[in-house]
DNA sequence: GTCTATAATGAGATAGAC
DNA sequence: GTCTATCTCATTATAGAC
C-alpha cells in the first residue's frame, strides 16, 4: 500500500472495523483482523491509529454521523399517507426493513452501543447515541403531523422518547428471534398506538398551517 | 479452600462469574478473574470446568433458570387491579422497578444474550432465553385476564411478543439513559396500548368464568 | 484433592531495516 | 513513510509438588 494520506487510512481502518465488527463482534476486532481486512499490515494500525481504543471511539462517531445520515431520509414517505397511524407505520417499516437487510450491521450497532456504555471513557458516546436516536425521532414526528395535517397531544419529546423504545425493543427482538410476522404485528400495534396521541387539525387549522408552510417556504426562497 | 465438592465449586464459580459480568462486562470475565472472584486460584477453575466456553454456557442456563424463578412471582398483582390497563401497568412497574434496582446485574443479562447470539454452538441459548421471556409474558397475560375479568381480542402469544418487544425496549433505553420519568410514561403508555387489545366480560360471561374457576380449583382440591 | 508454577497462545504495541 | 520482525503482557490451560 504505497502513497495513502493517514486520515485515508484512517477511514479505512474504521471501514474495516465495521465490517470485522459485523462478523466477528467486537470481542474478535483486534487490530491484527481489522488491518488484515483493510488489507494492510499490523503495524500500520498503530501508524493511523495511537491506541485500539481510539479507533473503537472512533468507529463508534463514525457510525453516529452515517447513522443520522441515512434514517433521516429513510423515515421520508414514499407516498401521501392517508392519516398518521398509515404515516407511522410506513415510517416504522421503512425503519424494519433498513435493520432486516443488514442484520450483522444492526447487531454490530447494537454491540457498539453498549461496548459504549461499558467502556469508561466512552460513556458520553452512549448518551450522544441515544440523542441523536431521540433527535431523529422528534424530527420525523414533527414531519409526520405537517404531513398528515395533525397535532401531537403530548410533548412531541415525550412521543420521541417513546419511539425509541419501540423501535429499540423492535430491534433486540426482531435480532433474537428473526420472526418476520411477529415485527410487523408489533410495528402495527406500535403505530396505532402512538397514533392515538395525535388528533387531527379542524380543517380550519389545517388551512392556518398550509398558509403558515407557504409563507415560510416563500420566505425562505425569498 | 478444603472441602468442596466439584458440584458446589461450579455454582461458586457460576456465581461468581455473574457479579464479575455485572461489574466488568463479558470481555473482563477471564478465568482468573471469576475464580479471584470466588475466592479460589485459578487452576480450580479448570477442575470444576473444562473451558472457559463450558462455564459461559452454564452461566447463560443458570440465569434463565434464575429469571423464571423470580419473574414469575414479580409480575403477581400486590392488590387487586381495577381494570386491565391497571393491571398491567402493575405488572410493568413491578419489573421495571426490579431492573431499576440492580442495574449492573441488568446489563449482565443483555450481554449475556447478546454472547448467545454470536458464540457458535449458542445460538440455541439465545433461542432458549427469549422464549423464556415470551412464556412468561404469555402465563401473565393469561393471569391478568382472569384477574380483572376479561378476554384477549387477539391470540394471547401475539399479545406476548409484544409484551417482550415492549419491555425488552424499556430496558435498553432506560439503561442507555437513566431517564425515570421516560420509563414511567413509558409503563404508562404501553399499559394503555396493550389493555386495547382486551376486552371486559359481560356480567353474565363474568360469573361463568369465575364458576368455572371455583370447580377447577375445587377439582385440584379433590 | 488442592494449589504453585509454568507452558502455550495470542493480544497490543514498537524498533529498526528499507 | 512503510512493513518485517520482535517485545511485552495477559490470557487459557496444564504439569507436577504437596
């Protein structure tokens, strides 16, 4: 490997460890596998890298900033949904189906999360992990009721905390057990019942708002 | 430490490896430390067990057997629920207020079952644990409809994974964050949602359970 | 039967040739 | 700058004294 910037290198390396994470878990990512999978020797772990643990904390960002980058726009209708529980429930299955395409990758995020929780030091990765969980959650529940003309009876924050459980025991679950039946059962209930905090906006609000959007959006070309 | 049989030595050690995963997670549970942890040299370990992977699946059956023991009587009602949603949001406070208390020997569980999931020749045990927790979800379900006289409108094993899914998410998020008030609106949101699916007994439907209760268990009396 | 002492392995990290 | 060869340390497991 001739000619490589260090911070090439670098991503390189937390490339690889993701994917020497999602086969091997992270008791079996030890430098040796993680630069042989990057394709190159030991030793120029330790020329990227100061320490094992630094490329752990740094696997651990990474995945935070792909993380937000891909579920915000996955949570993105495909089409219209006619009401908020159709809205939540395609969001949540879009969600599924990220998780049941990659399941070693999901089980790898899973393991990074609480390797994070484990790992003194790192405790605060955990805390950003779960934030920028819940941040993503408060966003596509915001999105959802503009979209669906409606209004969440409770603290959006409150619903988004909400969210994240569901999804997370989702997750585990599904993980455990891969049954396929019992995940879209639950993302049914799951929707229906977070639906139920929401009521819909009078037509005479829905108007208000629509008007609200358009002078916003105007604006903001402006 | 003279006299100890090999049957005796195992369950010290077992034990001991549970307080070692609770204080340094699966990764730090070397034979060494387990065995400094029960008081014995480390060479004992290997006369109680052949392999560190042997004591690790021991530790895995011992914790199942230990979860069905004392889940089972956590989920019992401590006075007579009004209705279904009351019922269950007892029954949710009670196990949340378990793992509240030991939060460490929590975590523990969830590492272990994670171990499960990716230790070759384990797989089984990962299987074993959730259904484990779907069992019991189910036998409690079962309970509380008798309880607070009413029916499941689904199958009550569709209801179960739910119940799993729930707490399961309950659980990571709440060790993730530490959030009380999170858990607690949670608890309340899900006893909502799951008491949904139920439906009260009419009157008459009501004394025929409960008579048919009174033969079964005067039947058993007999 | 029990424990001290040690072998064997594999880890993270580094020195030094190129 | 890069990689080969090596160091040091901690681990599992065992041999052998008591």
């Amino acid at each position: 490997m001739t000619r490589m910037s260090v911070s090439e290198r670098r991503t390189a390396l937390v490339d690889a460890a993701l994917r020497v994470i999602a086969r091997d878990a992270v008791a079996g990512a030890t430098t040796r596998a993680i630069a042989s999978e990057a394709g190159m020797p030991q030793a120029s772990f330790h020329y990227a890298f100061e320490s094992r643990d630094e490329l752990m904390r740094e696997v651990v960002r990474h995945v935070l900033e792909q993380e937000e980058r891909s579920i915000l726009p996955a949570m993105a209708p495909t089409s219209a949904p006619a009401d908020m529980r159709e809205a939540l429930k395609s969001g949540l299955e879009h969600y599924f189906a990220g998780i049941a395409a990659d399941p070693d990758h999901e089980r790898a995020m899973l393991e990074l999360s609480q390797y994070s929780q484990r790992t003194p030091g790192a405790e605060h990765l955990a805390r950003l992990q779960y934030e920028s969980y819940f941040a993503l959650a408060v966003t596509s529940l915001r999105a959802a009721a503009e979209l669906v003309d409606a209004r969440w009876s409770r603290p959006v924050e409150e619903i988004g905390c909400m969210i994240v459980a569901l999804t997370d025991g989702l997750t585990s679950t599904w993980l455990a057990t891969r049954d396929d039946a019992a995940a879209h059962r639950f993302i049914d209930f799951a929707a229906d019942a977070i639906a139920r905090l929401s009521e819909p906006l009078s037509p005479s609000e829905a108007e208000a708002a629509a008007a609200s959007r358009n002078r916003l959006s105007t604006g903001a070309q402006a």
